[in-house]
C-alpha cells in the first residue's frame, strides 16, 4: 500500500468522525522534540486552522509551539514508547491559528507513533466557567441572607428579654 492509498483509507476511516486526529512518530526515542506529524484528518483542519499539507512533515514544535510549556509533547513521547494512553482536559491553548481549550486524548500506535484525538471545548468551558461564578455568586446572597435571618433572630431575642423587664 502506497502512502496516498493509506492516507485514503485513514482519511474514509476517520471521515464521520467529529474530532481532531494527528498521528506523530517519535523520530528520536530520546528526544520529545523529535515528534513529527505522519498524519492529519480532514476535521483537524476545521478545529485548528492549519491545512493538513502545512503540517504533514513538520514537528509538533514547529505546528504548536506554545504547546511545549503545558508539557504536551513529553506525555505524547512517552505514549509514543509504549506508554499507558493519556486523556488531558481543558489544555488550553493560543497561537496565531488557533486559541481555546481542547480535550485531548492520546493512545500508543506501532514504530514510536501516537494517535491523538481532540475535540475544541471552548464553549463547554466558558459555559462550566459562567456556571461556577453564577454558584459563587449565589453561594455569598446566600450567606447574606442566612446571616441576615440569624440577626433577625438575635433581635428577636432581644426584644423579647426587653419585654420582659418592662413587665
């Protein structure tokens, strides 16, 4: 099988699919720096904003080189050599293609390669992001109004003890 012939076959395989794929092989198995992109799906494109054939080829540093300071590309060798498959959530990301948050997920292919999927959850984390606030803010009105109700009952005491001694 020629490489085009099974770059149709991955292409028909991952078609449906609604994620990122890029399968990158470890050239060097002491160097994360030698991970080079072998492969791309077509969704990729749509996700990241890089088309497949400017990326095909070159090294993970040189298509996201923000990527190395979140430590993504030594878990990616160590999958690569063998390693248990990785799931990573909320790697947020920013780079003149691209900026958001992805959850990826990267599992150990034959010959030092590693398939990694991700998917672009920006909204879902802007949506869990509003949520926590809006919690927190009705985490404080509630504080607020139980104190409020523990005075009231103070005063209530107080009032009544007054009473009593006007009695």
């Amino acid at each position: 099988m020629t490489d085009n012939e099974l770059r149709d076959v991955l292409n028909a395989s991952f078609k449906d699919l609604k994620v990122g794929i890029h399968i990158y092989q470890l050239q060097d198995i002491s160097d994360d720096k030698s991970l080079r992109i072998v492969y791309a799906n077509e969704h990729s494109q749509t996700l990241i904003g890089q088309k497949i054939d400017e990326m095909v080829g070159k090294t993970i540093d040189e298509c996201f080189p923000s990527i190395r300071s979140k430590g993504v590309p030594e878990k990616y060798a160590l999958v690569a050599l063998g390693g248990d498959a990785i799931e990573l959530e909320d790697v947020s990301y920013e780079d003149s293609h691209i900026q958001g948050a992805l959850a990826i997920n990267a599992y150990s292919l034959p010959h030092t390669c590693v398939c990694v999927m991700f998917a672009n959850i920006t909204a879902r984390a802007q949506t869990q992001d509003d949520i926590k606030k809006r919690n927190d803010e009705l985490t404080a009105l509630n504080e607020i109004m139980v104190n409020r109700e523990l005075k009231m009952i103070e005063l209530k005491d107080q009032i009544n003890k007054l009473k009593m001694q006007l009695k």
